[in-house]
C-alpha cells in the first residue's frame, strides 16, 4: 500500500520525502531522543541513508517496511518518526517502533502516533499481532503503550548491545480482535 495517508485530530502519518531529513536529523540524531532507543545518535549522512531507503522501501511490491513521518496536521511539521516492519517469522504479524522531538514529549503526541501505527497495521494491513520492544529504563513508552492497550508481555535478556554493554527489552503487543474491541469502546 502506497501512499500511507492516515490521520488523528492533531497528528498525521505520512509517507518520507528527501526534504524530511534534517527533521528526522532532530530525532535520530538527538542524544536526548535516542536515549533509550537501540542504537546511538546518528550522522546527517547516516539519517539521509535512512530516508532514501526508507523512500525507496515505500514503493516495494510487496511493501514489508512501512517508515512514516507523524506530522502536526495544522503546520505539516514533523515532530516524529513510527514504523511497521513485517515480521517474516510470524503470519500476518509485524514490529513497530516510535520516536518524536524531545520538544514534543509530554502533551500526548506519543499515544497519538501509537494509536495511528496500530490503526494502519489491524484497520489497513489487516494484521493479527503487532509488537514492540522498549529499554525497561524507558517509563514514559511503558505509559504510552499501555495507554493504547498493549500488553507487557515480558522480557528479552541481553537484545541491544549499545555504548558497549548489552541491554534487555520490555515487549508489548497487541492483538487483532483487542484492538476491534478497544475500538469499539466509546
């Protein structure tokens, strides 16, 4: 499915262009916001690598990479980046990560973009599962997706080897048919 059009009251996913890369830049090559991330702050030439592929991924057939800007809908500015990756060792069940800005944590854009990626991928993609992996340091991602209805399902010992050391992660997910139900929820 190409292009990704989906939108909340104040946010919006959308598909990466080239102009978006001292954007992304902000996020991914923020100390800040890669804190609890899985890798260190990236280069401007390792950031552009990652939206020419993540562009260029966007119109494979079939599309297994779903790498989306979260945008304010009233400025079109990006303030966030989320991704769906299909999972090939798992049936019709995919990963899916976020980051925003720093200056964009706290007023809720985080459940916003959890709620538009789990939208795409049980409304659009027709997934049944979707998963996430967080640091266990990273309480803030722990709120937000057990605000959106994941569950904690537990841990990964020794995942992400980064700055030298290995660390755990924290996985939640969401089933199909829990996110019909919570639809349904007034």
């Amino acid at each position: 499915m190409h292009p990704v059009a989906r939108s909340s009251t104040r946010l919006a996913l959308r598909e990466l262009t080239i102009e978006d890369v001292d954007m992304v830049l902000a996020i991914y090559g923020s100390p800040e916001a890669t804190e609890h991330l899985s890798f260190e702050p990236r280069t401007r030439d390792q950031v552009a690598q990652i939206v020419t592929r993540s562009i260029a991924a966007a119109t494979a057939d079939p599309r297994s990479e779903y790498a989306l800007a979260v945008v304010k809908r009233d400025t079109d500015e990006v303030i966030g980046f989320g991704r769906i990756a299909m999972d090939p060792h798992q049936q019709r069940a995919a990963t899916f990560g976020f980051a925003l800005r720093p200056d964009a944590w706290g007023v809720g854009y985080g459940l916003e973009t959890v709620r538009l990626l789990l939208g795409l991928g049980f409304e659009t993609l027709e997934l049944h599962r979707i998963w996430g992996a967080r640091s266990p340091l990273n309480e803030a991602s722990a709120k937000t997706m057990a605000a959106a209805g994941m569950v904690e399902e537990g841990t990964i010992r020794g995942h992400i080897l980064k700055a030298g050391q290995w660390r755990d992660s924290v996985v939640h997910a969401m089933l199909a048919d829990e996110w019909a139900t919570r639809a349904q929820t007034p």
